[in-house]
C-alpha cells in the first residue's frame, strides 16, 4: 500500500512538474533556507572563482529564495570519485551524499546504476535546454531518450601549445611556420625538422637532437583521431559498447605518435606537457585548453639559471580522415542526486543561476574552462564580458571558441567499464613508446645510427604484435 501511495505521490509530483506545480518555488522558504552540498575537484584559480560565485548566490538569490550553497573540494578528479562512490555506497566513514557532484560521464552513469541520479529534463524547460550546446546536454543521456543525467556548467577542448620564443629561433632558421603544425603530417615532418636542426648545432656530439612535441592525454589522441579518420572505436548504445579497433586507423595513430617518439622527434618526462616546456624538453605539446593557468613563463635551464619564454596557443593537428571536423569535448558538468523536491529544485535553481550567461563566462575567462551556452561561447561575449584577463587567457579563449563552434564535439557514451577501457588507450601506446624510446636512447649510446637504434621498433612485425595485444585488452570490455 505504502509503495503504491509513493508511486501516485510521484505521478502526481511529475505531472506537476510539467505543469510548473512540484517544481516551483513555493517549495522553498527564505525563513527556512534549504541547504545544498556541492562536491568538486576544483583546485587553485578554478576553485577561488567558484568559491567567489557560490558566496554571490547566497548573498543574492539564495537570500532572497532560501537556499543555502556549501562548495567542498575533495582534492583531485579521483580523489572525488572515490568520495562520492563510497557514500552513494553508505561505506563506514564516508560523508552524506552530497545534492550536486562534479562528474565526467563514467562517473555519473556509475551513481546513476545505483539509482541516485536525478533526471533533470523535468526541471528544465525547452527553451533552457535549447540555450547549451547541443553536445554537452546529450553526454548526460545515457538511455539516448533525451534524459539529461549530467548538468553542464563548464568544459574544455584541447589546444595547441607553443614556447613561441624557441619557436622563432628555429622558424627564422629553417623556414617552419604554423600552417606546418595544423595537421600530423605537418607535425611529424616538422618535429623531424626540428630534432635535425638542433642535432646540427652540437656536431661533436651525434644524435642529441631536441623533441619538438609531447602530448597530454592520450586517450584523446586515440579517440578524436580514430573520429577524423572515420572510425569510433567505443561504439556505445544503451550503456552497452562495441569495439572498433579498426587495424588500418590505428597503424596510422602508431606511425603519428609512436614512431616519432621512439625517433626522439616526441617526448614526454614530466608529469604534464607544460612541465616538459618549463624544462626545455619539449617546445610544443597538445593540451587541455582549461590548464592555461598553468602555463610556465619561463624555462629553467637549471636551479640558478632561466630565461622567459612567450607562449602562442593554435588549433590542434588534425587527421585527415572522413570527417577531420571532430574535436575533443571535455571538462566535468554537475550531477544532481535524490533527495526532497525542495533540495532538488533548489539545486537545479544554483546550477542555472550559475551557468547564466554573465556568471559562466565570469567562470570560465577566471578559471581557464569555456562557457556551456550558445550565445555565451562567442568571442566578442567573453571578451565584452569586462572581465581582467591574462594575454595567454585571451590567446586560449579565441582558439577554444572557434574549435568549439567549427567542430563536431566529441566525447564518448558512458558504459560500465568506460574508465577501464579509456585507461587501455591512455596508456598502451604512450608506456611502450616511452620504454622503447629508453631502449632506443641506449643504442644510440652505444653508437648505432638512429635508424638501426629504431628499426626493431618501426617494423611491422612489432606493430603487429603491439595491436594484437591492445585488441585483446579492449574485447575485455565489450558488453
């Protein structure tokens, strides 16, 4: 009886919902102001901003409507994860779960299978769902019926980084310009170039020449390049994926990324790209456009020696495929979980507020992330905001809208065992190029020209086997 009275209340609450009843604000009192929790993984100039507008809601419209907003970081994108998995689960020791968490799209459909995941197309009207960019409301449908699981608040893409001061060097020198770097073969060509031309400057010394590139997240690599070239390796439908692992696609992903870098045209040594430039390892990389905060201003040759640098931010390389026209769409949104009508109207209350054109482009020039509307992600929007921003901000921004606005955004459908599989891309490719690039370093050493130090590596045969096994591991995760 009890559960048919729920089942009714629930009815009646929906129907009301699409009416303006439940979902209205008379289920809020200013005397008796709700409280809403939101957990992120913001940390530095992204939390200060977001901490900045949560003390601006509840001095203004949360005042006036009775909602209180608390922000808690849990530390690192894992770190939330594991926080917010483990009180969904009701673990001994773990905090009350919170009303709104950050979340990717694995995350999110991992809480939503446990049933605490509020669809949110019931408080969201039209025309408000009209306003975000098309591909950032359909990452939160996870049945592909139009439900929104995942409320989108700030993204990023990826971004061509540039130490344009050694840049110019080896431009003035040899001729290299951008339009070299907007597609791998240019890349690659040009990455050749450079290792050559800084080879050439200690003659006494063989086979010491300098990476041009590295790269952040290789599983983008993977993804976005299979895209271009017209292949989507996770093929996901109703939470449920097929692989295709097409051999051609990936042999031209290897010969883009693991062959220069066995070579010694690529590299990567410090935890993130911007690190390698810091160090002078590396003098381009491809990276998250919401890192720019952290670009280095310098590269320190030593502890006691450093000369500054001048950054340029440029599209990323592109495949040339069946459809180039594909980007990387990243960048967590916020996942409302179950609780009262009141506590949910209220959360969906902050999160519009806060993607509101004026305050998401206030976020977003303040943190490094894009805006989540249409009409917000414009240049002259962001830029006629009247916001203080930095010149590499304002490089980012210019770059970031137009691959937003002249692409085909992309991030894969979540499934069960999406981190899983995403994990194998990330690391399956870049783990072997790094080991055989040590073992190539070696022979060199030991005084073999650089192509009898690689040609192991590059040959079909060991290609071959690296593919047979990476297919292996991902038909693991076919469901």
């Amino acid at each position: 009886m009890l559960q048919k009275k729920m089942g009714l209340l629930w009815g009646i609450c929906v129907f009301g919902v699409i009416l303006g009843g439940c979902g209205n604000k008379s289920l809020l009192d200013a005397k008796n102001p709700v409280t809403i929790d939101v957990w992120t993984y913001y940390n530095g100039d992204q939390l200060t901003a977001f901490d900045s507008l949560v003390e601006e809601f509840n001095e203004t419209v949360g005042k006036e409507e009775g909602i209180i907003v608390k922000g808690y970081s849990q530390g690192s994108v894992n770190d939330l994860e594991t926080n917010v998995l483990a009180a969904v689960r009701g673990e001994v020791g773990a905090d009350e779960v919170p009303n709104i968490f950050a979340a990717y799209a694995d995350t999110a459909y991992a809480v939503d299978q446990m049933g605490q995941v509020v669809d949110l197309k019931d408080y969201l009207s039209g025309e408000e769902i009209s306003a975000f960019i098309d591909s950032y409301i359909r990452e939160g449908d996870f049945s592909g019926e139009g439900e929104i699981k995942i409320f989108p608040t700030a993204k990023s893409t990826e971004i061509l980084v540039l130490n344009k001061t050694d840049w110019d060097v080896f431009s003035s020198e040899t001729g290299a310009s951008y339009e070299d770097l907007a597609d791998m073969d240019g890349l690659v060509e040009t990455a050749r170039r450079y290792y050559e031309w800084s080879d050439q400057k200690t003659p006494d010394v063989p086979n010491d020449g300098r990476a041009l590139f590295g790269r952040d997240a290789m599983a983008n690599y993977m993804l976005i390049g299979s895209m271009q070239m017209g292949t989507e390796i996770f093929q996901v439908s109703g939470g449920r994926m097929t692989l295709d692992f097409d051999k051609e696609t990936v042999r031209s992903l290897w010969n883009h990324y693991y062959v220069p870098f066995v070579k010694g045209y690529f590299a990567a040594t410090g935890r993130f790209r911007s690190d390698d430039i810091k160090t002078g390892n590396i003098i381009a990389y491809v990276g998250a456009s919401s890192g720019v905060s952290f670009l280095p201003e310098a590269v320190n040759i030593s502890d006691t020696e450093s000369y500054p640098i001048e950054m340029e931010i440029l599209p990323c390389p592109k495949f040339d495929g069946d459809d180039s026209a594909y980007a990387v769409q990243q960048g967590a949104g916020m996942v409302v979980t179950k609780g009262s009508e009141a506590e949910i109207f209220a959360s969906v209350e902050f999160l519009k507020w806060f993607t509101a054109d004026e305050r998401n482009i206030d976020f977003s020039v303040n943190s490094g992330y894009l805006p989540v509307t249409k009409t917000a992600n414009d240049k002259n929007a962001v830029m006629d905001n009247g916001a203080q921003i930095s010149d590499n901000m304002e490089k980012m921004l210019t770059v970031a809208v137009d691959t937003v606005n002249g692409n085909k955004m992309y991030t894969t459908r979540a499934f069960e065992t999406g981190t899983r599989a995403r994990n194998v891309l990330e690391y399956a490719m870049s783990d072997r190029a790094a080991a055989d690039r040590e073992a190539a370093a070696a022979r060199l050493a030991s005084g073999m020209s650089l192509e009898e130090a690689v040609a192991e590596f590059v040959s079909d045969e060991y290609f071959d086997s690296w593919y047979e096994d990476t297919l292996k591991q991902l038909q693991a995760f076919e469901n």
